[in-house]
C-alpha cells in the first residue's frame, strides 16, 4: 500500500496516522522483521526503517546508538533492500537515511531499489530542498513519495517552495534540536501546524513519546504522529522488546484516536 | 547570494533547521565584510591580539641541505601556537555584530578549540568546544588552556571519538540551541558559506606572503606547500596566488600509517590523494568512504589533520589540476619534526611537520623549484606528550 492511500484510508474514518520509526538491522537484521510485525499488531499505520549512516548529524544520543548497533551487526544499503523486501507487511514503508547513502549508491539505482524493496516513501534528513532537485525528480518519476522536513525555524518562502516539491507527508519538526524522547509537547507544534497551510498529510515528529502527547499533537492539528526514539529505546533496553514495542504503539495509537478534534 | 559551489562540490546539505541560519551567517558576512568599523576591529585584533604581521622566515640551514631556498610562514608565532586565531578573530567578531551571545566550536587537536576559547573570553561569549575523547587524551595540555579561559569542553564519546565526531556533536548543538548560537566552524569546510567564510579570514597569511616575499626575493615563490586535515592554513595561504599559475600548491595531507583501508578504517587521512566523490558535514567534497558511503575512521600522528574529509575548494582546486595533492606519512612528519627543531631551533606543530616532510621528500627532484615557501601553521609544543609517547615505543 502506497502512502496516499493509507491516508484516504485513514480519513475516511476521521482519524490521524501512527508513524513509527525504527534503525533497520538493531540490533540485528534478524530482529527487525519481528520488530516492525510488533509496530503494526499495537496499531501503527506506516513504519518507516531507518538505513542507518556513520554520522548521523540530526539525530540524538537514542538514534546515534541504534545506528552504531546496527552498522557493528554488519548492515548496510544491499542488506537493506534485502531485507525490507522480505518483509511481510501491508502498510506503507518508508525510507530514512543520510544522502551520502544514496549519492554513493547512485540517485536512480537508490530509488529503484527502494521501489522494489517495496518502499513508499523517502526522508532525507540532511537534505534540503535546493539540494534535492534529482533525488526529487527521480522519486517523481517512479513513484516514490519524497518527504520533506520543516522545521520551526523554516521561513513562509521556504514553506511554499518545500510544499510545491514534497509529496506523501509533510514532516513537520516539532522542535528545534535533534531527535530524542521529550516529556512534554514544545508550544512550537501548535504553531507550526497552524502555518503550513497544505492538503498534504502534516506529521509531526521530534520529542514524542507518549499517549498523551500524541492527543495533544492530533488535537493541534496533525494528521499524524511520529514517534522514533521512544520505540528505539525499547530496543535499545534488550528486554521483553517485542512485546513493549507493541504496548506502546497501541498506548500511541489510543491517544491518537482518544483525541477530539 | 554568492554561489555555493566550487565546480561540482560544496553545498549546503544540512538539516532543514539550519537552513535559515546559514542564509542569516551568508548575509550577516556580506554586510559586515566591507564595513570599516568591522574591518578596522578586525585589523585591530589582527594586530595587537594576535600578533600580526608574523614573519617569513628564511630558513638558511635547511635551505643549504636541501639545495633549495626555503621560506617559513611563521604562523607558529600566532598567538595560541597556530594559524588558527585567524579565523576565530574574524568570525567572533562577525558573530558579535550579528548579535550572537554564544559559540560553539569542534575541535581536533585543540588548537582551534585554543583559538575560539580565546576570543570567546576576549570578546564576552559563552563558549562551547566539542572535542573527540580520543583527542582529549592527546591533547591534555591543549584542553586544560580551554578551560582555564573559560571554555566549557564536552567530550564526544561516538563514532571514532575524533575530529568528526566532534563537528558533527557540534551540528547537533548548533540545532538546538541555533537562535543565539554561533557555529564557529574551525577549517573551510562545511555548508556553504563557511569555506568561504574561514578561507577569507585565513587569506591574511597569503596576503603578507605575497608583500613580503616580494620585498625580501623580489619575486613571487616557484612552490607553496602546506599541510592539509580541512585545509584551512592551505586555502589561507594559497588563495591570494589561485590567479598566479606559475606558481605550484602542494597540498600535503597525512599518510599516517599506510595508505591502505581496513573495513572501517583508513590508515591515513588523505581524503584529496585517494578519497571519492561524497557528502560530509554540509558539503559535497572527496572524502574517506567504504562503498556504501558509510564514512571510514581517518588516522594520522597529528590530531589537526586527522579528518575522513576535506574542504570543498581545495577538491575542486584538485580536479582542475591547480593543486598537488600528495602525502607524507606518520614517520616522516615526525623525522621532520626533529629536524626542523634541531637545525633551525623552531619546533614545529606535528600537523605542519608533514608540509616540512614533502618537501625534504621533494626538494631534491627539482619539482619545488628555486623559491619555496612552507606554511609553518603551528608550533610544536603541544605534541611534545604525544612524541614523547611514541618514543617511549607507545602507539598514539
């Protein structure tokens, strides 16, 4: 299932998304096939699988570890594209990586490699939009959805400009700062979501952790909710993962549809 | 906006957060570069904080073993030990005019820690330097002279805890605390428009060159040769003499132990001589990378040039054939070391130890020609522990 249809899907029963985000390969290749199966039984709507890359820049200390784990058990882009084409999934998967990755790869052969991996969508965090142009095009043409970030920070002009080129979802950045768990909500949200004006899926992300938070964050507004580092944590503890990961995606998930709009 | 490329490198590939900071960094740089009261702050500190003009040095016993007349750029003579106050001068003070209240800064060696610590303290910032804990424990001396002008240090405990490590925890700070924070970047590398930024502030060392090797030979160099980790003291020094092409650049990077790949691993850090096509901290440039692109752990002898990329001008300077890449390794910087020190009684930096190298190397070919002038960017004192250590048969 591709992403717009997840969230026609999703709309017409008037409720936001649960987007997941796990490191591909943490701490194993092996686990992660158990690991997104756990995602979506607790209720998440798309997932997206981290490809995880030496230097990390936007990414927190959770992050960070998770990718160090999953390069040390020997994953890398062939092992990848292997691996999330073997996964057995109804949901819409979606790609997080670093550009180098797919600049060294080469732009066409990444993108169709995903496509063929059965990857809906591409997030490119240290990518901005005047560096994007081919990788752009290249998503365009083959179907892929390439997901922008916009962040507090980002101006009107360059709102518009990341609208007119981005597709799938808008990845809206809840907060200045990298990726990690936080325990409450930055005012920044509200008006964030309130500022980009688009018919495009808004999905927020960066600090959240919680059933709560996801409320406050639907009931701002947003189509969707992303939560990463809160998952990655669970992994991270060794302990009784499967289970918790899905634990949280339905406390995730309940906040989700608990909130009124 | 000026451009952002040099050929097919450079760029701005970061997180869509620092978008705008770097569009406010490009346009605060254009309205202050010009301005004579920032020009005659920046000459001030120039002059009288830092201790230029330094001098061009004619090393008359070198000259005579090598067969060659040999010039060094005494950037050693800098305040702090290295060309490196150059750049923290001048965008500490262009942070200031921008109305930045904080800096934070990586550091490899701890000299450009060193630098930004002191016009941090001089210049009334709150200071933050990034350092790789591998780094930290060669470089105490470097580390305790943060402290004690009032750097807070953190040390970086991922990737390969060195110089990248550190830029990139030092990106990380700069997104989050970006609205009164200052990303004082250390070499010309970068998004765009640092390298520009830094190979401008560092053009002073190239500009008295070119005065005072005109005033003591009557003639410009044959050959300029510097060291190259990021590549500031060489971009600082080659960039008045880009237009005169006569004139040969060696770029000199670090051969470290061999130039060879493990699986993570280079056992060197001459991104320029064998790096590929690729994107590191902001910047499209030749870097160190397996080949999916994960980014392989650099190693030199020297802490400053022990970095898996370089800056973006330089690769392009490389491709169109201006400049020599070209390398000398661990124990050849440290035979030049000692013989810097003992025939001109200058100890040298470990980083500029590798310019010094080449050229013992190259000197006797003829491919320098008559005139050489070496970029002496730092001096030595800071590695006396780390030589001491190898001495004493310890690995580094």
């Amino acid at each position: 299932m591709n992403i717009p249809d997840k969230f026609l899907e999703l709309r017409a029963r008037d409720e936001s998304a649960l987007i997941a985000y796990v490191c591909a390969g943490d701490p194993t290749p092996d686990a992660t096939e158990g690991i997104v199966q756990a995602l979506i039984c607790g209720g998440a709507d798309i997932v997206e699988l981290g490809l995880p890359f030496s230097d990390p820049v936007a990414d927190g200390p959770t992050i960070q570890a998770a990718s160090e784990r999953a390069l040390s058990a020997g994953m890398n882009s062939d092992k990848y594209f292997e691996m999330v084409a073997s996964l057995d999934v109804d949901i819409p998967l979606v790609c997080m990586t670093y550009y180098n990755l797919i600049f060294k790869r080469g732009i066409e052969k990444f993108v169709l490699d995903s496509k063929d991996a059965g990857i809906s969508g591409i997030i490119v965090p240290d990518l901005p939009v005047e560096e994007s142009e081919e990788l752009a095009e290249c998503c365009v043409s083959n179907n892929v959805d390439f997901i922008f970030l916009i962040a507090p920070t980002t101006t009107e002009e360059r709102i518009n400009m990341i609208l007119e080129h981005g597709s799938g979802f808008m990845y809206l950045v809840s907060r200045v700062g990298v990726t990690g768990a936080r325990s409450d909500v930055a005012e920044s949200t509200t008006k964030l979501l309130s500022r980009v004006k688009t018919d495009i899926p808004k999905a927020v992300g960066f600090g959240i952790s919680n059933g709560k938070q996801a409320k406050e964050v639907v009931e701002d507004g947003a189509d969707a909710v992303i939560v990463g580092s809160a998952f990655v944590d669970i992994i991270a503890s060794g302990k009784d993962v499967n289970a918790r990961l899905e634990a949280l995606a339905k406390e995730l998930k309940d906040g989700i549809l608990s909130a009124k709009r | 906006m000026t451009t952002s490329l040099y050929g097919k490198y450079g760029g701005q590939f970061v997180p869509e957060i620092l978008m705008p900071a770097l569009a406010e960094l490009e346009e605060g740089y254009q309205r202050y570069k010009d301005d004579p009261e920032f020009l005659k702050e920046l000459d001030y500190y120039l002059k009288d904080f830092a201790g230029r003009e330094t001098p061009l040095y004619f090393a008359k016993n070198l000259s005579k073993k090598y067969g060659t007349r040999i010039y060094l750029k005494r950037e050693d003579l800098v305040h702090g030990g290295a060309h490196k106050l150059n750049n923290t001068i001048g965008q500490s003070l262009l942070a200031k005019y921008m109305g930045k209240t904080r800096i934070v800064a990586e550091t490899g060696a701890g000299q450009h820690g060193t630098a930004t610590a002191m016009t941090g303290a001089n210049m009334g910032f709150e200071t933050v330097v990034y350092m790789g804990a591998k780094d930290i424990e060669r470089q105490l001396m470097n580390v305790y002279r943060m402290k004690l002008m009032g750097t807070e240090v953190h040390t970086v405990e991922s990737g390969s805890k060195t110089l990248k490590d550190a830029i990139n925890e030092a990106l990380r700070d700069w997104v989050t605390n970006v609205e009164n924070t200052h990303y004082l970047i250390g070499s010309v590398v970068g998004p765009h428009p640092y390298p520009m930024i830094v190979r401008d502030f560092q053009s002073v060392i190239g500009n008295e060159v070119k005065e005072q090797i005109m005033e003591k030979e009557g003639r410009y160099p044959d050959s300029i040769v510097a060291c190259t980790g990021g590549g500031s003291n060489a971009m600082g020094i080659f960039h008045p003499f880009i237009e005169e092409k006569d004139i040969k650049l060696f770029a000199v990077e670090a051969g470290g132990s061999g130039m060879t790949t493990t699986k993570h691993a280079a056992l060197h850090s001459a991104s320029l001589c064998v790096g590929e096509d690729g994107v590191l901290h902001g910047a499209r440039t030749r870097i160190l990378q397996d080949k999916y692109g994960q980014i392989l752990e650099s190693h030199s002898i020297s802490a400053g040039l022990d970095y898996s990329g370089v800056g973006p001008e330089l690769a392009y300077l490389a491709d169109i054939g201006r400049l020599t890449p070209c390398h000398a390794d661990d124990d050849e910087a440290l035979a030049a070391f000692h013989e810097l020190s003992r025939m001109e009684g200058i100890i040298p930096a470990l980083e500029s130890s590798h310019a010094l190298a080449y050229v013992m190397k190259a000197a006797q070919s003829g491919e320098l020609g008559d005139l050489v002038v070496i970029n002496l960017s730092g001096r030595g004192d800071k590695d006396l522990e780390t030589v001491i250590k190898l001495e004493q048969g310890g690995q580094i």
